[in-house]
C-alpha cells in the first residue's frame, strides 16, 4: 500500500514538472517573434523637428491622393441631394473637358504653394542646371529613369519649390509633365494634376502642347512602365532603344530634345525580385499588356518607422537637365533621321552620367545601361 502511494505521489510531481515545462513554453513560443519583430523595424524618435513631420505628411499625403480622391467620390456619390451635379461632372471630364490634351489648366499660384517645398524638401530633391535654354522654341524633355512612382520627375517639371524652381531656372519656358490618359478620369484627382501643369502623353496633347507656341515645353517619362520593373536602389539600367516615338514629335514640331538624369530615383524604394523568366515578372508584363501600366511590387519606410511601409525612402534625388540637342524641323522624318537623333541624345545622356556619377551615385552597384 506505501509502495503504491509512494509511486502515484512520485508520477504526480513529474506531471506536474512536465505540466510547468510544457506551459512555459507555450507562453514563451509567442514572445520570441514580437521581440525580434521589434528588433527588426527602426521606429522613429519620440521627438521629431516639425519641419520634418510637415514634409513627411505632405509626401504621404500625396502617395495616397488617387486612393484618397476615389474614396471621397464614393462618399459624395451617397449623397442623393448630389447625383445631379455629379452626373453631370462625370459627363464633363469623359465627353466634354479636353484641357489634359491642351496643358491649359496650369495654375502657377497651386505648383508655388509651400506644400511643395515640404515635397522637395522630403528627399531632398534638386535641380541642377547645365546651360540656359531660350523661350524662343519649343522643348522635348526626355526624364530618365521612370523609377518606381517618378517622384522626382513630379518635383523637378510640376512644383516651383526653392530647391527646384524650373520657373526660375529657365524663365519664359512653361513646362508639362506628362502622364497616363487614365489618370485623368479618375474625378478630384485629374484637378490636382492639372493644376500643377500635368497633361496626357497622348501624341494629340504632345503635338497640341508643342503647337502652342514659343517656350512651351513637354517633359516625357520615357522608361514608362517597362523601365519601372528595373528600377533598384545602385542601378540606373534604362528602357530606351525602342523608343524612338518622343524623337519623332520633337523632329516633327522642331522641338529642342533635352535629356534628363535623375541620380537617386532609383534609390527611394526597394522592389521585390522579379527578373525575367520569374512568374512575378511574367505577371506584371500580363497586367502591363491589358492595362498600359504595371505594379510593382515595392517597399519603402512607414510613418512611424525606418524601413518598414510604403512611404518613399528619405534619399537625395537630383535632376541633372543637361544640353539641349537642336533638330530640324521635318513633318515626316526618315527612320534613319530618327535614329541618328537618338544615338546623339543616348550620347548626352551617357555624358551627364559619366560626369555627375562618382558625385551622386557613389553607392552605385553598377554602370549606365541601356537594356531595351
């Protein structure tokens, strides 16, 4: 009877030692991930400049304004006291309002606001000048590389900021940027775009633009999408062989071809792999083909941390606008006149990265290329 008592009083103790072993793990199993989940994402400081804060709320404020635009549509749209107004606004941008073919709704007041300062300041993002251009024709700016978003592109050709004031770089020329003819039939937001001078890349707004007399200018993300799904932080490799579309109008309306190099566009995201041959990038080609665009798959910091969100990286971009290449005016230019435009504007290209490299990409992992 001892001999039993003994062994059910000894098996209880090595339950209860297995119990306390097995529930200290299963409490301790879950803390592990949290801790190195916190050791991994680099939170901001507790105590942040406000000039600081300002430039990154204007910055998010713009990565999310085509979500935030759609969103407030929606809203408004439940409203049934506005249908009539907004029936008749979505019939004015889809059937009546050509002002993105036309460039005519630029509002110098909006692109001079302090809110646009913040954006530049953000990167910061500048603009360097090589040589004057006169107000006494048109221009072609060729922008390279497209990046993942082309946030330098916006700061350099749509705001008129301190550190990239276009206005005051080269006065008398009134610059466009060019987008997607998509964008303009998103409500609210085509508003915004506008006012700051942006317009469609369609060849009518091209050939309109340029048409309009002295000092009009068009700047054109060449790259496009297909340059975007290359675009990583050390690597400037640009989608330009094939493009010889912007060459030809520039031929076309006598326009001046000005190439364009932003160092550190390239570097403001992080993109996940996706080389050639990957389904990811068979994916995105799929979705470039049926759609005009592509979506990359890409990473930046957050607003409350380092690395870790969508927000654009704090990395210097400058925007290096190098030497006009004039052209003769030719309404249907040969395919070799095309070409021979395009291996003098690939040359000063090449020239603008070959000078400013070791100066603003020292962190580079390799040379200019000209993949396609």
């Amino acid at each position: 009877m001892d001999k039993g008592h003994d062994l059910t009083a000894l098996s209880r103790t090595i339950s209860a030692s297995s119990l306390r072993g097995r529930l200290s793990k299963l409490t301790g199993a879950p803390l592990r991930p949290v801790a190195a989940l916190h050791v991994s994402i680099d939170f901001v400081p507790t105590k942040i400049p406000r000039k600081r804060r300002l430039q990154m709320m204007v910055v998010a404020v713009w990565s999310v304004l085509l979500v935030m635009s759609c969103f407030v549509f929606l809203m408004l749209c439940s409203i049934p006291a506005l249908w009539p107004f907004l029936v008749m606004y979505l019939i004015w941008i889809l059937c009546i309002d050509k002002s993105p073919a036309y460039g005519n709704r630029l509002a110098p007041w909006f692109r001079s606001l302090n809110i646009w300062q913040y954006f530049a300041e953000y990167y910061p993002a500048s603009l360097l000048k090589e040589c004057d251009l006169p107000a006494d024709r048109p221009y072609v700016f060729g922008y390279h590389p497209h990046g993942i978003i082309g946030m330098g592109a916006l700061a350099t050709f749509a705001t008129e900021g301190e550190s990239t004031g276009f206005s005051k770089a080269f006065p008398g020329i009134k610059p466009h940027l060019l987008t997607l003819t998509n964008n303009f039939h998103i409500p609210l937001y085509r508003e915004v775009i506008m006012a700051l001078g942006i317009s469609s890349v369609s060849r009518e707004s091209c050939s309109n633009i340029l048409s309009s007399g002295p000092g009009q200018a068009i700047t054109i993300v060449v790259g496009g999408a297909a340059e975007s799904l290359s675009a990583r932080p050390g690597t400037a490799d640009l989608t330009l062989k094939r493009r010889l579309g912007f060459i030809k109008v520039a031929i076309q309306h006598g326009a001046d071809l000005v190439p364009v190099f932003s160092f550190g566009e390239n570097d403001i995201y992080n993109q996940m792999p996706n080389e050639k041959g990957t389904t990811i990038y068979a994916l995105q080609k799929k979705f470039q083909n049926m759609f005009g665009f592509t979506l990359p798959l890409f990473h930046g910091r957050g607003l409350l941390n380092y690395n870790l969100g969508l927000m654009p990286y704090r990395r210097r971009i400058v925007s290096v606008i190098g030497r006009p290449i004039h052209v003769q005016r030719c309404e249907k230019p040969s395919l070799e006149e095309v070409e021979r435009v395009q291996r003098m504007y690939i040359e000063e290209l090449t020239r603008i990265w070959n000078t400013y490299k070791d100066e603003f990409a020292k962190t580079r992992l390799r040379e200019l290329s000209i993949v396609d």
